[in-house]
C-alpha cells in the first residue's frame, strides 16, 4: 500500500555525523578528498590564468563560463516543456542554478571544494540542444546517419568549453561536466582516474565514436561526482512540479515512495540528508540501499508519467524530427555552397570566431561540415530554432505555440 506523503518524514543527519562536521570544522580540519586548489590543472600555462587571492583557480573557471555566448542561452533552452509560454516552469538556466545550489548545500557539508562545484555545475549543460533531450536524440540521429559518430550534450559542452570558446578551462571542470550525466543513477559513485588532457581527450573522442562508453563515465573529483547526483536531485522534484503546472498531473498521487518523499522540497532534504550521511568522510559519495531503490522508482515514474512525451506539447515530436532532418540538410548545402549570406555563416561562423579568441574561419571550417552543422544547431535556443526554420522553410511545420491566453 503506498505510503501517505504526510507520513514520509524530513530526514535528519545522523547525529554522529552532525557531530563530526561541527568538530572538524571548529578544528579546522579539512577534507581530505577535497580536491585542492593548488592541483588544478589547465591545457595552456598563462600567465593571466595563475590563481590569486582575488580569483583563486575555480573561481576563474566559473566566470570563464558564465561570460560565454552559450551561458546566455540556457535561459531560452528547454529543461522539460517545449513550445509553451509559460515563465513559472524551469528553463535549463534555472536548472543549472538549481544544480548548483544543491550541490554546494552538499559539498559545503561535505567539506568539498565549492568553487570548483559551482564551475561543473554551471558548465555541465552548455552543450545542450534545443528542446531538452528529445532535441539531443533527434540531432545524434542526423549526425550519426552521415558520420557513425554520436552525439552527447555532455560531450558537446566539452567541446563548447575547450575547444569553440577555448577559455582554457580546467581539467577537473571538464572532467566533471563530461562525467555528469545523472541518467545513469548509481548507488555509490567511486572516482575516476583523469590524470591528463591526453587521457581526456582519448576519452571524449571515445564517447563520440562508441555510445557504449557514455555509461562507463566516471568524475575524477568528488566534486564532480555530487554534481551528478545533484542534477538528478534538481530534476526529479523540480519537473513534477513543472507537470503540475502544465496541468500535466492533477497531484503527486501519481507518484508513489517511501523514503525520499513526493515534493520537491522533500526530495531535495531527504537526498542530501543521505547522502551526507553515508558519505563524510569517505572517498566517494554514496545513498542508503532504501534512499537509492525509492530514486530509482520516482525517475522511472517521471519517465511514465511525464518523460514519455519528452516535454513536447501536443504530441509533436515527429514534426520536431522531421524539422531537425530538414535544418540538418540546409545547414549543410549552404556550407557546402560557400553561402555567405547564410544564418550559418552570419549568426554561427561569424560570431563564434569573434568570441572564441582563437578560431578563425579557416581553421574552423578545417574541422569538417558535420562538426560545424552540429555546432550550429546545438547552440540555438529554442526560439532561435524555430525563427531559422520559418526563415528557410516558411511557417508550414504544423506546430502551434500554447500561449499565454491559451486557458482564457
């Protein structure tokens, strides 16, 4: 029989463990996980990048990323819900906060590395699509079809950090936003082993040419891991409350638990609250057995109740596809053709060679057809999608926009 919410309590940390944080921080004693600032490492040894009092090592990484163009676009970017005008659900530029938030809540307990937490958190999605994942499906289809390559938003927000805007980003940032996706739920998550950009950038291009190695992913920090479980923590509440609103669900009756709770609020508490307590200290972070199969149960209930139409109003996914396919294709036959007049060129090419400091055309356009067209069309908002679609196309894709006034 499921529980009733009200009688799913707000867990507290163990009062050994609350213990232990106030005494160790009273005394001064430091993590010994922590990742220290003074291990950072970057691809380039600039003089301007050395850390100071000011702007110690991941503090430079995270105002790196909040200054990029792709930064900017989280806010028009889906998390859940596409084509609807409606300014009370999450964006994905609320959802990289909200990841951010929780992750520092546990690593300020944790006694880990904040700055170098709210770097992976605020960077770990600037490589995502238009149109949250159902986007990202569409354009790994495309690209795959014409290349046998794949294509992974953490991967991507790689390649929009370290190699189109090329800001020199830390290793231990990239490693964590590369190592991020909190699809893959694990109970406990033990470290990785990156020790070097040659051995990160064998395994980014091993994620581009196998899509078995995405779920081999591992962060390197502990940093990195409480960002993926955090941007689970973040999603899972957060888009039921977002079905609400959409009028998705009428309650939380649709979903069923016994320990981490229904609402948002709750969940948040009830996870970090665990995993504090079976984390401190260790070297690696980790949820209770029951915790662990009632996160499991709410993703899977999130993917019946509300993934299962991936967000897409009105059931548009095929046109949504359809619409991907066709921009793919003219994207490619006006790089091909040299169209300088092009969206492709003036909005993409142009503007991104400006910001990244050291693309120019020439070299960029070196990288391949396949590589530029992907860069374009995972960079737009959804907006600015559906703006170059009727540009090219005209406004014949069937796809209405549920207004503001829909409900009047």
């Amino acid at each position: 029989m499921p529980v009733n919410e009200k009688e799913i309590p707000y867990l507290q940390l163990d009062p050994e463990v609350e213990a232990a944080i106030r005494a160790d921080r009273a005394a001064g004693r430091p993590n010994p996980h922590r990742f220290d600032d003074g291990a950072v490492v970057r691809r380039d040894d600039l003089a301007h990048d050395q850390a100071t009092l000011t702007r110690p090592a991941f503090a430079r990484d995270i105002e790196k990323i909040l200054n990029i163009p792709a930064y900017n676009r989280y806010t028009d970017k889906t998390q859940v819900f596409s084509f609807v005008q409606n300014d009370d659900i999450c964006r994905r530029g609320l959802h990289v906060q909200l990841v951010s938030r929780i992750a520092r809540g546990i690593g300020a307990l944790l006694g880990l590395n904040e700055a170098l937490i709210e770097a992976i958190a605020l960077g770990h999605d600037v490589g995502h699509t238009p149109f949250g994942h159902a986007g990202e499906r569409f354009l790994s289809a495309e690209y795959h079809r014409r290349t046998g390559r794949y294509f992974n938003h953490n991967v991507h927000s790689v390649r929009v950090l370290d190699k189109l805007y090329r800001r020199n980003i830390s290793l231990q940032t990239l490693d964590g936003v590369l190592c991020h996706n909190g699809e893959f739920a694990q109970q406990e998550l033990t470290l990785g082993t990156m020790g070097s950009f040659e051995a990160f950038d064998e395994l980014v291009e091993a994620c581009n040419s196998d899509e078995q190695v995405i779920g081999t992913l591992r962060p390197s920090t502990l940093e990195g891991c409480v960002v993926r479980v955090s941007d689970m923590i973040a999603y899972v509440g957060k888009d039921r409350a977002d079905a609400l609103a959409m009028g998705v669900i009428d309650s939380l009756g649709a979903f069923d638990s016994d320990v981490i709770g229904r609402a948002n609020a709750k969940i948040i508490n009830n996870l970090t609250v665990d995993i504090v307590n079976c984390s401190y200290g260790a070297d690696r972070i980790a949820m209770s057995e029951a915790v662990f199969a009632d996160l499991k149960r709410a993703k899977r209930q999130n993917y019946e109740v509300i993934y299962e139409r991936e967000g897409l109003v009105d059931d548009t996914s095929n046109i949504v596809e359809e619409m991907f396919g066709r921009m793919y294709e003219r994207a490619l036959a006006d790089l091909r053709a040299g169209d300088e007049g092009s969206p492709l060129f003036k909005h993409h090419i142009t503007r991104l060679c400006r910001a990244s400091r050291t693309l120019t055309p020439e070299k960029y356009l070196d990288q391949g057809a396949d590589e530029v067209v992907v860069d374009f069309l995972a960079s737009m908002t959804d907006s600015y999608f559906m703006a170059i679609y009727e540009h090219w196309f005209g406004k014949g894709h069937g796809i209405g926009l549920r207004g503001y006034c829909a409900d009047l």
